[in-house]
C-alpha cells in the first residue's frame, strides 16, 4: 500500500504529464490534506528534525538583543511591527518576547505567517493573545516600521531544477514508471536563461522564494526596518541538486515518502541579497551562524544564564552552544543574512 499522497501525484502526473519539483515539494509540504507540515509537528527528538530555537532557548534569546539593538538604532519607535515567517512550535517567538519585555518601551505588534493550522494551533498554545496569524505578508498593516525574522522558512519554500545541455535547456521533473513509481527525469524547458549559465550543471531558482522576499523588501523600503533570515544555505551555488528529505533525522529518497518526510532545499543567500540591492536596501552576510552568535555575545549569555544552574544544566547549555556554533556542526552551515533600510543607515549587530 502507498501513501494517499503519492497515489494523488501518481494520478495527477499520468493525467496532467511530468510535475516540476517545486509543484513536487509544494505538493509534499502543503497539500491541502496530506502536506507534510499540514499533518503533523515535526520538530523535537522524537520527530524528524531539529532547528536552533528547539535546541536552546539561547538561540532565539540572541535573536531577542538582535531585534532589541535593531529596534534601538530605528529610533525606539513606540509603534513597530514584529513578523515571523514559518514559526513551527513558536519558540523562536516565545524567547525573542521574553527578552523584548526586558527592554523599556519596547512593545512590538506580532504577527505570524504559517500555513500550517496544525502548527498555528501549536504556536497558539503559547502564544495565543500576544500574536496575529496571516497567511502571507500582505496581511501586515503597511502604518509602522517592521521587523521580519526567519529560521528555517526559505528553505522550505519550492525550488525549480534547470539544466542547461548543448541543444537546449532541461528541467528536472518527476515523472511515472511502467511500475507505477515515481521517478525522477527531464524535460525540454521552454524559458530562456542567462548567458553565464553553466553548463551540464544543475541550476535552482525559486520564484517562491524570490516573491516572498521582494514582498519583505517592498515593505522594508516603504515602511522602515529590517530582515534576518537564518537558514541552511550557501553564497556560492553548488552546481548540484540541493533538494534533500529527512525523515526521524535520517536521509531518505526525496520521492520514497512524498508527505511523509521533510523536503527542503538549501537558500541562495547571493540571490536574496542581490534582490535587496537591486530593491535600494542594505544588505549585510551571509555570515555563518556560529560567527552571528558569538559576536552576539552568546557565550555571556550562556554564563549569565548558568548562574543558576546546576552542572548538569550547565554542560546541556555549553553542549548546546557548541552545536549552534561549532563549524563542523551547525555553525557554518547555516547562515545568516540581515537586509534592511539603507536610510538612515542601520549597523546589524552580528555583522562586523
Ligand atoms: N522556524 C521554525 C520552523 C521551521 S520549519 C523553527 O526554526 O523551528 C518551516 C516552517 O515554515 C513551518 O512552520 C511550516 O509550516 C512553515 N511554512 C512552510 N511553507 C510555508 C509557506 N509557504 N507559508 C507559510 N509558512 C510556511
């Protein structure tokens, strides 16, 4: 027996021909009734994968001083906008408020921007009378500065697959086997590409990805303040499929449990930031995420935050630290990007 999703696809793609794989992972994702983050919290030990904020609640507390000295250097306005995209259990939010409380005056309108009702009603549990929900940033009042984070949001977002061949360009799609499975092919493209595209490489683009950042961008400009997107990503495209499934923190087949396992694909950190440039907004990183949060002051913080605790706490919060930060773990596979308003200037901390 087969998946409810995968007998869907099966039947699409034999009626409607081969699926590109940005339909493929939006499909696995956030179809309607069987999408992955539509079913199921995924997030934590006993699920299939673990992000910063539910490693340690220091990640999104360094995140909190982040926002803080951005709010800060915007001139502490006492009305601003406080977005998320993507916020899975919420504890990003929940600790980066924590650390806002402490600030005098500082007193943000949140918002959220999750497609996931199973999530949202996570994200609720917490959170529920300090936050809006929205279903993209459009939403957003356009009255007030803002200030949009992400972790782990832009790699969940629909990536596209072009080869470029010696007669052609080729798009990489998923297709039907005479057995019934799903497997991956190619088909001739129709669109025109650039001049430097290499060669008999795999090339992603991301018009999702490219959309949501233009809409942060549009409202950055119009509307003051600024963005920082964490993610597993790179500044120098790798050539090659970056598209990965994960499931209970193993590697699986990206088409052996379509909705069933985690489908990402790693953020072009060189494209949403020429994206910000060419909209007239500063850009500062990608810079590792171990570099960010040590400049941030994460191991003071660590310090502060161990004063009471005792030895086993203390090793759980140094061994924590180290997988944030350590550049064979986390530290430099996951980058950071701040884009924000070229004028007045703003001075990112984390950057320098
Ligand atoms: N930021 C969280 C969760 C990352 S997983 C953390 O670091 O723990 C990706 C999150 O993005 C999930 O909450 C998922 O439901 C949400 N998401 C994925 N695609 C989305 C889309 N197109 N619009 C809004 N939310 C989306």
């Amino acid at each position: 027996m087969t998946a409810p999703l995968e007998d869907i696809l099966r039947a699409h793609i034999v009626a409607h021909g081969p699926m590109d794989v940005g339909a493929y992972m939006s499909l696995c994702l956030l179809h309607p009734e069987h999408g992955y983050y539509i079913t199921r919290d995924p997030f934590g030990a006993s699920g299939d994968f673990v992000t910063a904020p539910e490693i340690s609640p220091l990640f999104g507390e360094m995140i909190g001083f982040w926002v803080a000295d951005m709010w800060g250097q915007m001139g502490s306005p006492a009305r601003w906008h406080l977005v998320e995209l993507g916020p899975g259990r919420g504890t990003l939010m929940i600790d980066i408020l924590r650390i806002l409380s402490q600030m005098n005056g500082c007193a943000p309108t949140v918002h959220l921007i999750e497609a996931s009702a199973k999530l949202r009603a996570v994200q609720r549990n917490e959170l529920a009378d300090r936050c809006s929900w929205h279903d993209d940033i459009n939403a957003i009042p356009t009255d007030a500065p803002i200030i949009v984070v992400n972790n782990e949001f832009f790699d969940a977002l629909p990536v596209r697959q072009y080869i470029k061949t010696a007669d052609g360009i080729d798009e990489a799609v998923i297709g039907v086997c005479l057995d019934g499975r799903l497997q991956l092919g190619r088909v001739r493209a129709s669109i025109s590409l650039p001049d430097d595209f290499p060669m008999g490489r795999v090339v992603e683009i991301s018009p999702a990805r490219d959309n949501v950042a233009g809409q942060i961008y549009e409202r950055i400009k119009n509307q003051g303040g600024a963005m920082l997107a964490i993610d597993y990503g790179y500044d120098q495209a790798p050539g090659a499929s970056t598209l990965q499934a994960v499931r209970s923190h193993q590697k699986v087949n990206v088409l052996s449990a379509p909705g069933a396992c985690d489908l990402t694909a790693l953020v072009d950190f060189a494209r949403l930031r020429a994206l910000a440039v060419q909209a007239g907004l500063a850009a500062y990183g990608p810079v590792g995420q171990g570099a960010f949060l040590l400049q941030l002051g994460i191991a003071a913080r660590l310090a502060k935050n161990a004063a009471q605790a005792t030895k086993a706490q203390h090793d759980e919060m140094l061994m924590a630290m180290d997988r944030l930060c350590s550049p064979e773990k986390m530290g430099d596979l996951f980058k950071v990007l701040c884009v924000c308003q070229a004028s007045p200037i703003l001075t990112p901390a984390g950057f320098s």
